[in-house]
C-alpha cells in the first residue's frame, strides 16, 4: 500500500469530481453521473493499493487494473493524468476526433489502459486469466477488476465468478460500483440480482459491502481485501450514489450522458467548491 492517507484521498477524490464537471462542461457531455459514484472507490484503489510506475506503464511487477464498464472511461483518465501517464491537458480533447481518450476505453490508446472495456460484463474473465497467468509463474502483482452494478445480469459474470473461486485466485480483488441504475432503469426492476452479495460468496469469494462514497469505509474493505490471509478471490462491493455531490444529478435517470448548459455547471460547481469560475 502507498503512504496515502484517508484525508488524502478524500481530497483527492473532491479535486477529481471538480475535474470530471469541468471537463464534461468544456468537452459536451460525459457519462458524469457514473463517474461520481465511482470516482471514490477508484481514487481508493489507484493512490493507495494499485503498484505502478507512471514513468514505465509497462514495468513487469505492475499491479493491473482493469475497468470493465469502458463508459467509467473518463474517471480513469482523470487519474492517469494526475499521476503522470499522459499531461494534463489531453484531457481537454477527450472524445475528439483523432483523439487517444474515446468515450470508452480501449486497450492501446494511452498508457494505463489495460483493458478494452464497454463490452460489458467482459472483464472479470479477463482479470481470471490474467490472475491465474500470474500465478501460474510465479508472479507478485494483483489484478484490480472495477465493475458495475447493471452488468451484474450478465451470465459471462458468473462463469468468470466460479472459475475464479474453482482456482483459489487470492491475487484477484474486484470492486462494484453498485450505483443502482442501468441505461433502461433502476437495476432491481430490470434484472434484480440481489442479494449481490450472498450471490459471491455462494460461488466461494470473500466478500464485503460497504458505503462507496465513504472513504473510511471504503479504505477499511480495501485494506482487508488486499491484506487478509485468504486463499480465495475478494469482492468489495460499494453502494453508492449516482452523480454524488450534485444534488440535482443524484439518481436523476435523465443523467444516464450528461450534457451540461451553464446554468447546471454554475449550479454544480457551487456544490462542489462554492464559488464557480471556469465558465
């Protein structure tokens, strides 16, 4: 684990927020509310558990990260940004033409990006093999898988969930975002997969639930997850808030792609640091 503590991260994660609005302002839209759910768990994992080297992306001993909803692109980039991958103000040409940053992330665009994503419900087989390669030679990293809670419904979810149980893969930790909507609705009235977590740990996964856009609570699950003597794959699974910190956003399905006039930008920023100036 890195020297972050708790309050930096929590500062961290509101310096991102700030960023994601300015960013999904200046470019025409974004997948903004699934970035704050998320943007929590995701700082959590990058500044505090995920070994990296910025400076050599593909250094052997790298953990592995691996976004699965490929839509949580932008969050993504927001922190390989921050810490060094690419400068900072590719940020400001994200999903132009010609641009590395499309709206969702592709494997081989800029350095960090593991995975292709946005073919959801993909990647947990991905980080099952990727784990089991590891280990299988002896290596030290861990595979980090992020996901969402709406590709829960998706059958190659429980195929890659029981084959990473069947081999005992402890260097697997996965993460939901469970924000509670999907592109149609709410996730319990289109495919209602609860109780998620009873789900996970009847296929053998060491599991955990808590407040996702908690910090501690989030850093005590992580810590456990990454930490503990367990011979078997781990699961945190956040619940947290769509489009957290702007009130009008928060679990507003009219917000599933955010396109933000300026009188919502004003108001956001407010929200998120008092006095807006970047208009």
């Amino acid at each position: 684990m890195t020297g972050y503590s708790v309050q930096e991260l929590k500062e961290i994660a509101a310096r991102h927020r700030k960023k994601l609005l300015d960013i999904t302002f200046h470019t025409g839209g974004a997948y903004l509310a699934q970035a704050l759910s998320g943007i929590d768990m995701m700082t959590a994992l990058w500044y505090r558990y995920v070994r990296n080297r910025a400076v050599d992306p593909l250094w052997d001993g790298r953990d592995r990260f691996l976004l699965s909803p490929g839509h949580y692109a932008l969050p993504l980039y927001v922190i390989l940004a921050d810490q060094g991958y690419f400068s900072e103000e590719l940020l400001y040409t994200f999903k132009e033409n010609g641009s590395p940053l499309e709206l969702a992330s592709h494997r081989g665009t800029v350095p960090g990006v593991e995975v292709t994503g946005g073919s959801l419900a993909q990647v947990l087989s991905v980080g099952v093999g990727m784990a089991l390669h590891g280990r299988l030679r002896g290596k030290g990293h861990r595979i980090f898988v992020f996901m969402s809670d709406g590709e829960q419904d998706e059958g190659s979810i429980w195929e890659a969930a029981a084959s990473a149980a069947h081999f005992s893969l402890s260097n697997l930790v996965a993460v939901i975002d469970k924000n509670g909507f999907q592109v149609d609705g709410p996730t319990r009235e289109v495919m209602n997969m609860e109780p998620l977590q009873d789900k996970y740990r009847a296929f053998g996964w060491e599991v955990s639930e808590v407040d996702g856009n908690s910090m501690d609570e989030v850093v005590e699950a992580l810590d456990g997850a990454v930490s503990a003597a367990c011979e078997m794959p781990r699961l945190v699974i956040g619940n947290t808030v769509r489009g957290k910190g702007i009130t009008f956003m928060e679990n507003n399905p009219a917000f599933h792609y955010a396109r933000l006039d300026e009188k919502e930008l004003r108001a956001a920023g407010e929200e998120l640091r008092g006095e807006w100036d970047a208009v």
